[in-house]
C-alpha cells in the first residue's frame, strides 16, 4: 500500500511540474504577431482613429518598426558576437560609436516617416496616435510588472 501511495505521489508530482513548465513556455513566448495586434488595437482606441485612418497609418507604422529593429538588432548581433571574447577598450570605442550612429540613423528613419504619417493622417491626429504609442509603451511595462509580482508571488 505504502509503495502505491509513493507511486502515485510521484506520479502527480511529475505531472503537475510538467504542467507548471508548459505554462511558464506560455508565458515566456513571445508572438510578434499578437505584440502587433495588441498594439495595433490599443493605439486605434485611445487616438480613435476611424478603419480608413488605422488602414492607411499602420501599414506605414509597422514598416518603420521593422526597419528600426533590424537596424538595432544588427548592432547588437555584433556586438553579442564579440562579446564571447572579452573586447579590447578600441573594439569597445567602435561598439559605442555605431550604437550611437545607429540612434542618428533610427532618427533620421523617423523623420522621414513623419512626413509619410502627414499625408495620410493630419498633424493632429499624428499626435494623439504618437501619445497612444506612449501610452501602449506605459501599460505594457505595467503589465509586465503585475506579471513579474504574480511570477515571484507563486515562487
């Protein structure tokens, strides 16, 4: 009786710590696509942007994000790259300087983005949807702090 009840303890135990590991890979993957989603319906409640206005902004909005990833995320490739080996105070010069040419770059990117935006949306709808950007920014890092408290809460 006592190795049945031992059996089947073990048995629980390892499927509910397997459960547990598929909720944490739940909750750690992170799907581009619903980011976009979510921001994308976040941005067009609080600027109210009519279907027409939406239509025309995101496509424009997402091709900029993109661009600005894959700039930023070349630099970092490179630099992780050359992190395996501890980086001379010269490679380290040259890192800083292209992340900060980089920044110039992603600027320039939004200026010229800026003067897309204007011919599809006006200039003050342009703002409300750049303070719905910031406003989607703050309830996401907010939601990822009740979501850190839940996490360690459970620990």
């Amino acid at each position: 009786m006592k190795k049945l009840i031992f059996t089947l303890a073990l048995v629980l135990m390892s499927a509910t710590a397997g459960m547990s590991q598929e909720t944490e890979k739940k909750r750690r993957h992170f799907s581009p696509e619903e980011f976009q989603k979510k921001q994308k319906e976040f941005m067009i409640e609080k600027a109210r942007l009519t279907d027409e206005q939406a239509n025309a902004f995101f496509p424009l909005f997402f091709e900029l994000q993109k661009k600005k990833f894959d700039l930023e995320h070349n630099v970092r490739k490179e630099i992780k790259f050359r992190r395996k080996e501890k980086p001379t105070e010269e490679q380290c010069r040259q890192f800083v300087n292209k992340m900060a040419e980089v920044k110039v770059e992603v600027a320039k990117l939004e200026q010229a983005y800026v003067e897309k935006y204007l011919e599809v949306v006006s200039p003050c709808k342009l703002l409300e949807i750049q303070h719905a950007e910031h406003l989607f920014q703050r309830h996401l890092m907010k939601e990822m702090t009740r979501e850190k408290k839940k996490h360690d809460e459970k620990r």
